[in-house]
C-alpha cells in the first residue's frame, strides 16, 4: 500500500496520518534497541488490530515516534491509550528483568503524549484552498487558446 494512497470505507474516503510521540515515565532510558524491534512489532499489531496501519517508526533510549495511517471512525484519544497501554504490557511482560532495573513499579510511559496531523499539503495552501471557495470560477488555459485555423 502506498503511503500516499486513500483509502475508503463504505461512505467516507479519507487519507489520515498522525505523527504521535510517547516518552518513556520519567524519561528514563529504558529503550535498549532489542526493545525498539520489540516495539515496532507491538505497534504494528496493535494498530492493525485497530483497522490502523504502522507507515514508519523510530525511537532513542527515551521515547519513540509512530508515523500511523488510521481509519476515521476512531477516536484519537482512545486510540493512544490503547496503544499505550497495550505496547507497556507487552514490553513489560517480555522485557521484565531489564525493565525491573528502572521501575520498581509497573511504569513504562510517561502520561503525556504528543500527536499532530500529518499532510501532503502545507498548512497555508489548504488555507487558501478553503478561503478561496465559493469564488469566481478562473478560466482555463485551454479556453484563452485562439481557435486552431
């Protein structure tokens, strides 16, 4: 599938995107690169699970980031409490003797998150699109043509 492709259900089109950042609790740096591979698969699943897809993902010893393609009739804060809490309980259960060392309790992310959309279109070009609307139809290049003769 085409990162760029819009998708449909049975009566919207839509091609959403959200770049979402989570912190590890305290940001601690917890994330060892075995934990990362471990994630990314979580992630994926999770998301798949949720009629969602996984487009890119990355991530330092102290937080990850997620490029994610999801489906319109979610909500967005449901879904990132999903994801972690779902990810956490993975990653602790797989991971606990490491995980151990930094949390004597079960913690893993840190509450807050971070989410912003994502488009092909600059902010400003859909401003004007928008504002434009409703204006005088342009003519087209075709129509200035003279007639051929």
């Amino acid at each position: 599938m085409n990162d760029n492709e819009m998708l449909s259900a049975s009566h919207a089109v839509y091609s959403l995107r959200l770049h979402i950042v989570f912190v590890t609790k305290y940001r601690r740096k917890t994330l060892t690169p075995e934990l990362l591979v471990a994630l990314r698969e979580a992630f994926a699943e999770i998301l798949a699970a949720w009629r969602c897809r996984l487009i890119e993902f990355g991530g330092e010893a102290d937080h990850v980031h997620l490029l994610v393609s999801i489906h319109p009739a979610l909500n967005i804060s449901t879904l990132i409490n999903n994801l972690k809490s779902a990810s956490a309980r993975r990653m602790r259960n797989q991971f606990a003797d490491h995980l151990r060392k930094f949390y004597g309790k079960p913690y893993f992310w840190h509450r807050a998150y971070y989410v912003g959309s994502v488009g092909e279109a600059s902010l400003e070009t859909v401003k004007r699109y928008v504002a434009a609307q409703g204006t005088q139809e342009k003519p087209r290049q075709a129509a200035k043509r003279p007639p051929p003769a």
